[in-house]
C-alpha cells in the first residue's frame, strides 16, 4: 500500500549543498514528492521530534546540531517509501554504512559529538505519521 514518510536533509547535509543530490535519489527511486520546505527548526520541535532519545548522553547535542542551521524537511509517498528510503539513506553509521547508499556514498566520521549523518528518515508508520504532523501540521 502507499504510505508517506517524513525525510530532512540535516544541517550537515544542507551546508554541503547536497539537498538536489538527496532530493534526485529520492525522485529517481520514484518516490513523489508531496511536500519540501527548507527552515530552521526550534527546540521545542526538536526535542518533540528526538522524544525518544531523551536522556540518551547524545540527546542534548543532536538537538543543538539539528538547530545549527536550516533542514530541508520532505514528505514523500511510495509503496514501502518508509523502508524503502531507510536502505537509500544507509546505516546510522556513515563510516560503515554500504555504499550506494547517501551515508555510505556522501558521509563520513567527523569525530564530532554526533553522529552527522546527512539525512533522516522515519522508521516505522507510526513515527512517519508523527513526525509529518509535527513538521507539516497542514498536510
Ligand atoms: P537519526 O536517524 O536522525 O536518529 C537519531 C540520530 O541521533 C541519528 O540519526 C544520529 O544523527 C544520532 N545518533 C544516533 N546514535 C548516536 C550515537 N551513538 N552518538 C551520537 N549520535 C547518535
């Protein structure tokens, strides 16, 4: 069945100018595109969107590397897009994540606090419907 999930280009992704490139896999797997907005997300929407890594000793500098600049937040439709955007974007790991994949191709380790790993896609129907409210209230 056709689902939609909740895709952003982190802000390491969008400082690298690597939005297109993220944007044209995801269109060339034939995947829509419903919604794409670039912003500057706050706190609040963070640590709702990150709610259940709360507490975790990364939780703290995730949020504060997600408000670092502008994400580009995408919602996209598919049969299977969920999985299936989960195996164009690779293993958290951007260090062993296969390549062909947007972290394995594009990422690396930059031994930093967290993990920048380009891109973030929800992980199951249920945080997909989530997060698109939480990012795209209206849609
Ligand atoms: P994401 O798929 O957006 O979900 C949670 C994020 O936390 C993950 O991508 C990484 O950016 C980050 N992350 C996950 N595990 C770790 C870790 N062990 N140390 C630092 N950052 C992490």
């Amino acid at each position: 069945h056709t689902e939609r999930t909740l895709i952003l280009v982190k802000p390491d992704g969008v400082r690298r100018g690597l939005v297109g490139e993220v944007l044209r896999r995801v269109e060339a797997k034939g995947y829509t595109l419903l919604a794409v907005e670039l912003r500057t997300a706050d706190e609040a929407l963070l640590a709702e969107h990150y709610a259940e890594h709360e507490g975790k000793p990364f939780f703290r500098p995730l949020v504060d590397f997600m408000a670092s600049g502008p994400v580009l937040a995408v919602v996209a439709e598919g049969e299977r897009v969920i999985e299936g955007f989960r195996v164009i974007a690779g293993a958290t790991d951007p260090t062993t994540a296969a390549p062909g994949s947007i972290r394995g191709d594009l990422g690396r380790d930059w031994g930093l606090a967290v993990t920048q790993n380009l891109v973030h896609g929800s992980d199951s129907p249920e945080s997909a419907e989530r997060e698109i409210k939480l990012w795209f209230p209206g849609l």
